[in-house]
C-alpha cells in the first residue's frame, strides 16, 4: 500500500482532488483520476490535478479528468493551484506564472480577510478562432454562428478554443435542457475530431450570460473556467456583450467574471479548500 496526501479544492463547483508533487510521487495519474473521482467509491470530484515542479514557471498543473483523460488546461482548477501554492508557502508573491499543457498562464493573487487567497484572476491568453486550430472540420476559418448537423439535428455554433476546444450553442434557457442526453451527441460529433466541450448560453442581459457545460471526459460540471471564456468571447463575437468590458457568466456553481480583449482573455473567481486528507493506494 502507498499513502498520498491530498487537499480537495473547488471553484465554483468545479471540484478537483490536489496532489502536492512536490513531495510525492504519482505513479498512474490517469488510473488514479477514474479510481478517486468516483462520487460513492473514491473521494469524489471532477478529476484530480498534479502540482508539480516546473523548469519554467514557478510550477506546473497537470489535469486529469474522472474519465482518465488528460486534459490541457482548467480555469477553475488553475485559479486552486494558485491559491494552493500561497497559502501552503510555495511561493511568496502574489504575481506567479503556471506551467500546463496549453502553455505558460500568468495569475494574479487576492488575500482575502484570513491572509489566504480567496479570489484569483488568470490571463488565459487569447482566443483562437481559426477551425484548423481548435479544432472543427465544419469549414476553413472562423466559424461564428454557423450552422452544422450535430447528431440528426442542425445547430447554430459559434467554436473557440482556449487551449482547449469550446462549442457554444445560445438557447432560450438553459434551465429545461437534458445534458445527459444531448452533451453526448455534441461531444462526439465527427466535426470534432479531438472531442469538444459544450456550452450552453442563455441571454440574460448586456453583458450578462447564464451557461450550463457539458464538458468532454467529465459530462456536466458545476462550472467550466475556459468554458465561460470561450462563452465571452462568442457572446461577444455574436454581438450580446461587448469587448473590453467585463462580462459576467453565471454557472450553476456561482459567477465568474470574464473580459475579451484582442490581446487575452482574463478570467476572476473564487478559490476554496473543501477539505485535505490522505488515502491509501
């Protein structure tokens, strides 16, 4: 038996179990992510995250979703690994730089009235629309309201990627949906060739969205930090916010604030600790 130490961690909803690999080991994270994220059987959560060593940030994050997929790169979960580094003394600055598989992502530390991190802001960098990149088969170029058979229905998309690949489809409401049903179909469209996750978008107001995710490898979250960037960025390409100004997207976890520029895409949150722990493997 191997004992390893964790901390669970949510943002938002978007509840992750933590691994300090800076003083263990992890010999089967993909094994490991399907084992311990089982709701009634492991610990319970979205996937699990290795913190890690890194030669060019101040550490690294990889992500692995309840399926055992890796995934690039997490918004709400690198918003955790932020808060993890500063409060457990791995670093003692509040500008600090994260190393994942989508690139190098800079973060902007908030103490809250304890002395811990309570909000963390991320410049995600920029939005990549081109089809090739993301990517989408559909057609050449950008695809912003397009429509393209999903299943054996014809949708509306608008596709970005934000180092992972986001579809956005705006809806009435967001409310009555069957995600279980219809995540699936958009997930595996054969336009995607590396699967896409999926956000629903309703309107509420200038500048204010309400979106439900199905998310590629994990099903529906309680929120999806890249997934309310690319929602942004959609709302704002498909003309119901506006750029530069900050956009607020409600998840069934709580808010996060996000804002589209030309040169990247900043996203702010809340970072908690559910709770830590050690399991036996």
């Amino acid at each position: 038996m191997k004992k390893l130490f964790f901390t669970k961690m949510q943002g938002i909803g978007n509840d992750y179990i933590y691994f300090d690999c800076f003083k263990q080991e992890i010999d089967n994270p993909s094994e490991l992510a399907v084992k311990l994220s089982d709701r009634h059987f492991g610990i319970g959560g979205d996937g699990i995250v290795l913190i890690c060593p890194s030669k060019v940030a101040d550490a690294k994050m990889r992500m692995f979703n309840l399926d055992g997929s890796e995934g690039k790169m997490c918004g709400n979960a690198i918003r955790c690994v932020g808060k993890y580094l500063f409060d457990n003394a791995m670093v003692d600055k509040k500008e600090i730089s994260i190393e994942t598989l989508s690139g190098i992502k800079y973060l902007t530390l908030y103490e809250g009235e304890d002395g811990k991190i309570a909000k963390v802001k991320v410049d995600m960098g920029q939005a990549e629309l081109e089809a090739e990149k993301i990517p989408v088969t559909l057609k050449k170029g950008k695809i912003i309201s397009e429509k393209a058979m999903i299943g054996n229905k014809e949708e509306v998309i608008t596709c970005v990627s934000m180092g992972n690949p986001h579809c956005v489809v705006f809806v009435d409401s967001v409310d009555g949906l069957d995600l279980e049903k219809i995540g699936p179909v958009f997930e595996n469209a054969e336009i995607f060739p590396d699967r896409i996750n999926t956000e629903f978008i309703e309107v509420l107001g200038r500048n204010k969205l309400k979106m439900r995710v199905w998310e590629r490898g994990s099903g529906e979250t309680l929120a999806c930090g890249t997934g309310a960037c690319a929602s942004a960025v959609a709302a704002v390409l498909n003309g119901y916010a506006d750029m530069g100004k900050d956009i607020t997207v409600s998840l069934i976890g709580g808010d996060l604030t996000i804002n589209y520029t030309n040169k990247s895409v900043m996203m702010t949150g809340e970072a908690a600790v559910v709770f830590s722990g050690e399991v036996e493997i």
